[in-house]
C-alpha cells in the first residue's frame, strides 16, 4: 500500500492540469461528481483499442474476452462491496436506477395495500421518487422518518414508524446535503427486528470509504460509479442472493432469457435477468479498473485527511458571522453545507467559479430536506481523495471576495 | 471594471435588496408562476391592464440577485407601456444580456444595467425568468413556466 499523499495523488488526475478562467481548478464539487484518475482513461483506451466487442454472444475471442472483463468487472465491485458472490452484483446506469429498479420489482413482489414503505426526511429524491411511484400503484404508503436540526435521523421515532406493515426502509447511507453518516447496522437490525427489508442508498458513502454490505447487513446498497471516480452511466446494485431470486424481472430483452417463443419466455438467472439488453460494457470494465486503483489506497489515512479537510472548511467558515451552516451532524463525511444572509446560493455559486473554485449551489435534489429548513437552496463544498489544504484555503479566501461583491 | 464588479453593480445589489413594486395585486387583469427548476428561483407575476396599456404590475417570490433584480427593474420599465409594446423590448432586452449583436434602437431604461449578464451564459435565464413569465401572463396561460 502507498504512504497517500493528496498532492502526490493529485496527480493521478489530469484535469487539475486544466486552468479555469486562468486559475488553477479548485474542485469542491465532488459530491455531485468525481474527477476520473488517469487509470480510468487509460483502461477506457486499452478495452476499445484491444478488446472491444459484445458480450454474453460471441463465439470470437474479442466477445470471449470482452465478456471475461465485463464480468472480472463484476467480481472487483463484488469483492469492494464485502461480498463473496459477483452473482449478487447487477449493472446499472447508476444508483437512481438502482433504486428504480428495486422500487419497481421489490414492490411487484412484496408490497400490497395498506403496506408501508420508510424512507427518511434525508433522502435525495432519487430515493424518495422511485418509492412515490410504487406505493401509488401497489396501494401502499410512504412515511417518513424524521430528522432533527441538526440533521440526524430521529431514532426513536424510527422505532415507532416500524410496523408489521412496513415492508422496506431506504435510507442513504450519507446524505448527499449535509453529510449526515447514517447509522445504518442499528437501521438494519430494527428493520429486520420488524421483517422489514432495507436498502441503503450509498451513492455518497462509498466514496468516502470502503463498505461492507454483510457487516452493514443491508438487503440492497446501491451506488453511481461517477461518485466512485469512477465513469458515468455504470452502476450497480448488490441485493442478497435470496432476494434477488425472488424478484420478477426488470426490463425485458436481450441477454435477460433463458429462452424465448412468442407464447411464453423463461428468465435468465440472477444476474443476467436484470440486465436486459447490451449493458455499459466499456462503463464497467472502467468501473472495475477504478476499483482495482482504489483498493491499493490507504483508507485509513484517507479518512483521516478528508476529515481533517472538512474541518478545515468548518473551521474558516466560523470566521464569517455572515456564514450560517446547514446541519451540523454528529458524524458527518465529506460534505458542508450553508447559506449566506442575503446572498442567494447562485450568486455564491458564480462568484467563486471566477476564482476557478467549484461548488454545487441549488437544493441538491433534495427538496423536501431544504423545506425543512426553510430555505430554497444552500452552498454545499465537499472534498475527495485529491482534495488539499490549499484548495480550502482558496475556497475560504473566495468566500471573503464574495462578501466583499456583495459589500457585506 | 471586471466582469464581476460590473454584473453586480450598485444599481442590481440595490434592486435585489429592495426589490420595487414586491407584492400581489388585488383582483388582476392576469398574472402567472415562473420557475427555473435548475435555482429553484420561483416567481408570480400580477398584472392590471386597462385600454391596452400596463396599468400595474407587481411580482413576489424568491430568487438570486440576478432574477430579483431584474424582475424588480422589469416591473418598473413596464409599468405604463402598451402590451404590444412588450415582446420589442423583451427581444432587445434578451439580445442585450446574451450578448447578441442585433441591434435596436429601444431604449431599454435601467435595464440596461444588466448587460453584465452576457458574459455569465449560466446566469441568463436567471435575468429572463420574470420576463417569460410576464409574456405568459400576457398569454394568460394558466400553467407554472418553466426556463427548462
Ligand atoms: C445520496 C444520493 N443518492 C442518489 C443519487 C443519484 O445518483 P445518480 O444521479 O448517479 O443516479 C445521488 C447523486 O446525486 C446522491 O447524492
């Protein structure tokens, strides 16, 4: 393993060559997406170069091996997630249709009237979306677990809102707009108490640290490999085995049969049956070569920095009265998030692009969360592996320009 | 001037502080919702027309500097003008802040002070949200606009 080095590692990812409105590239903005190592492009130009062609149909070596990558793919996220078995990891685009997926085949299988689906007050919509739409047509009800100012999940009334009735609890695992780290063991071991089912929205979390799904004992966790530094349009979800079984198809096509007339089809296994069609080849194989980089970091000093990093951006926000911070959870990973009196978020947002400085300003695709504090919008900074003490300062001095734009 | 500087001049932090004619007019001739789905920046737009000619006009809502201000500005400029009067205006207007080289020879009043606007093209629909929703008002649609 390597001694990590954020400058040293920085390196590893060519945009921050990139000059923006010629100053060096301050990229806060990891949350929303994260920079691609030079790995990823480079296992991107070796797969179409040397290998590319369909998988799962050949006969040729270039599916054959096409195919062996795809699915070493499969094993690399399999092993990175904590599990033993590639056969409980299925492809998609990303967690948003990793959610809809499980929404739409959990509920065809498991959720009747009058049942009840948990989710939390956290969630990005993309959680809460995909779950509206199932309950509406199964006849069943969302509730919501609530959270308090500071952002955490109220634990006791989760304990009440668990019924007989309730069917599954999605949660994420952190929360994209306040960093909020759920605690998702204690999450799981009530939801099962109940028989619930639980799946974990991971879309944050895994880039801020390994998991481990058996440890966590979450039925589903699903991830974007873009969040991973990874490419965009791969993702997966891990469900256990027995459920998966369990669980009708997704979308119908290629790859998901075993066998087709036009009176009646039988389903590929588990799997294949949720990969209907010609999936994001090339997205998963990078995907995987992401991962095989991943896994020769030090994690452990990893945390630590990037802890270290958003302190630091706690700590020279608390220079400014102006500066009111959003959510100030008991365990927070990788995120800040806060408003400025009298200056919108966009306007921040612009402010700092001038500076080469990119943060995310808007509701963060969780609308329901910023209701709950009563505003439209924050400013939200958030760090990755590559993310240096320099880049917080240059944040925190651009932060004092926009004051002074503003003549505050 | 930097870009910066000239985008959020005196008169714009002025108008997004204390935007002019904020509020709802009691029984309008016509009014509508804009939204940017993009800020969440949303506004309504009332409107008292009589004879053909803006009477009154009021909008309320929230919103970044860049769309207060000029909801707030548009709100002034168009109060007392023709309806037939508004689509020249919003096209000098909207060439103006995108930076187009069309010319006209409208006198577009404070709204001038906007054309900062064109060199930020991320900014422009923040500067034109309350000037579609004004044309829908006018249109009276009863649907939420939307710069998307
Ligand atoms: C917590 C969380 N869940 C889900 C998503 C959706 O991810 P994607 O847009 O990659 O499907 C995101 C990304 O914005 C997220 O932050």
């Amino acid at each position: 393993m390597k001694k990590f080095d954020p400058h040293a590692l920085r390196r590893e990812f060519p945009i921050f060559n990139r000059k923006i409105f010629g100053k060096p590239l301050t990229y806060l903005d990891s949350a929303a997406s994260a920079q691609k190592p030079r790995i990823l492009l480079e296992s991107l130009k070796s797969f179409f170069e040397n290998h590319y062609a369909n998988i799962h149909r050949g006969v040729y070596l270039l599916s054959f091996e096409a195919t062996e990558m795809y699915e070493a793919a499969r094993n690399k996220v399999a092993q990175y997630l904590g599990t033993q078995n590639p056969k409980e990891i299925v492809f998609v685009r990303g967690a948003t249709e990793g959610i809809n997926l499980v929404a739409t085949c959990f509920g065809k299988t498991f959720v009747h009237e009058g049942d009840e689906i948990l989710i939390s007050h956290l969630e990005h919509h993309s959680n809460i979306v995909p779950w509206q739409m199932m309950v509406e047509e199964r006849g069943a009800h969302l509730k919501v677990i609530p959270i308090n100012q500071n952002g955490d999940l109220d634990l006791e009334a989760y304990q009440k809102l668990l019924t007989k009735k309730t069917r599954m609890v999605a949660v994420t695992h952190v929360s994209n707009a306040l960093g909020t780290v759920n605690p998702i063991r204690t999450l799981s071991d009530l939801a099962h108490k109940r028989g619930a089912k639980i799946l974990v929205d991971g879309a944050q979390a895994l880039a801020h640290a390994p998991t481990n799904v058996c440890e966590l004992d979450c039925d589903f966790y699903v991830f974007s490999g873009h969040k991973l530094y990874g490419p965009n349009g791969i993702g997966a979800v891990y469900g256990k085995k027995e459920l998966w079984e369990k669980l009708p198809p997704y979308q119908g096509g290629g790859d998901m049969i075993e066998s087709v007339t036009f009176e009646k089809t039988t389903y590929a296994h588990v799997p294949q049956k949720f990969e209907a069609g010609t999936p994001n080849i090339a997205g998963a194989i990078g995907l995987g070569a992401v991962i095989d980089f991943l896994k020769t970091l030090d994690w452990e000093s990893i945390k630590i920095h990037e802890k270290n990093m958003v302190d630091l951006i706690l700590k020279g926000l608390a220079e400014f009265p102006q500066v009111k911070l959003i959510g100030m959870p008991t365990q927070r990973m990788g995120v800040v998030s806060f408003v400025i009196d009298a200056i919108h978020p966009h306007d921040i947002g612009t402010i700092l692009d001038r500076e080469g400085i990119a943060i995310r300003a808007g509701h963060h695709c969780a609308q329901p969360l910023m209701d709950f504090f009563k505003i439209p919008a924050t400013v939200r900074a958030s760090v990755g592996i590559y993310t240096t003490p320099e880049d917080i300062q240059t944040f925190i001095v651009g932060i004092k320009k926009v004051l002074e734009v503003f003549k505050l | 001037m930097s870009d910066l500087e000239d985008l959020y001049q005196e008169l714009i932090l002025d108008h997004s502080r204390h935007p002019r004619n904020f509020g709802h007019i009691e029984k309008p001739t016509c009014e509508a919702q804009g939204y940017n789905p993009l800020c969440g920046d949303k506004i309504n737009l009332s409107i008292k027309i009589q004879d053909g000619v803006i009477n009154d006009v009021k909008f309320e809502g929230s919103g970044c500097a860049i769309s207060t201000a000029a909801a707030s500005m548009l709100t002034e400029e168009m109060k007392g003008k023709k309806i037939n009067e508004v689509d020249p205006i919003f096209q000098a207007f909207h060439s103006l802040v995108t930076g187009s080289d069309k010319k006209t020879d409208i006198d577009l009043g404070k709204l001038a002070s906007m054309e900062g606007v064109k060199e930020f093209p991320m900014r422009v629909k923040c500067a034109t949200l309350s000037w579609h929703t004004l044309k829908a008002a006018l249109e009276k649609k009863e649907e939420i606009v939307s710069t998307e």
